[in-house]
C-alpha cells in the first residue's frame, strides 16, 4: 500500500507534520505539510527558509496511534462502539474532527509503515 492523497487530505488544515527523507542529503528532518497534488507534497520546515515540492515516498506523516485517547477524551464523544485497536463501528463526525486536528491515525497508517508513531520520535 502506497500513501495516497484520501490518506493526506483530512489532515491538511491541521498542520500535520511529516518525516521527509532525502537520499540525496542523507538526513531525515520534520516538515510541515502545507499543500498537496496527486503526486507531490508541498512542505515547509525551521530548517529551510522557503517552501518545496516532495514526492509522496519522501515522506511519513507523524501520527498518533489511537491506543493514545484516554477514557476522559472518549468520555466526550458519543459513541455507539470503540475499541482502542482500531475498530469502529460507528463515530460521530466532531470526533474525526478532533482525531484529525490532534493528528490520530484513522487510517491504521503506522501499522502499514506509512506513517511514524509520534511516540517513537519523543523517546
């Protein structure tokens, strides 16, 4: 499975930040995503005064597992049924709202190895 725009869009108005990889340069640095087309990835970084085009297999989102909501986030929603792993049944809409602007993986991105577990780059 390949990243693909469906996977990119929701995120866009929440400043999801990315991995970008550069063979070229050797080094891995976080970039935020600023725009999107259906093959290249306009980006942003602090460590580079202007903004570029990569291609979708330069980069992995960083992304929240969803096993990071606590009772207390749930709490607060309406749900019918959720499971922490990833099964869900039903959810309302300010709940994916929510998910996408705290950057939660709705799509089981991080088990598919396209995106990064946020938790693994604070460690």
């Amino acid at each position: 499975m390949n990243l693909e725009l469906k996977h990119l869009a929701p995120y866009l108005p929440y400043e999801l930040k990315i991995m970008q990889y550069r063979d070229d340069l050797k080094l891995s640095f976080e970039s935020i995503l600023i725009s999107l087309s259906n093959d290249t990835l306009g980006v942003t970084s602090p460590r580079f005064p202007f903004n570029e085009k990569i291609q979708y297999h330069e980069a992995k989102l960083i992304l929240r597992p969803l096993s990071d909501l606590d009772d207390s986030q749930l709490k607060s929603f309406n749900f019918v049924s959720f499971a922490k792993a990833g099964d869900i049944d039903f959810v309302s809409y300010d709940f994916m709202k929510y998910a996408f602007e705290n950057h939660f993986d709705v799509f089981g991105l991080i088990d598919k190895g396209l995106a990064i577990d946020i938790n693994a780059i604070n460690q």
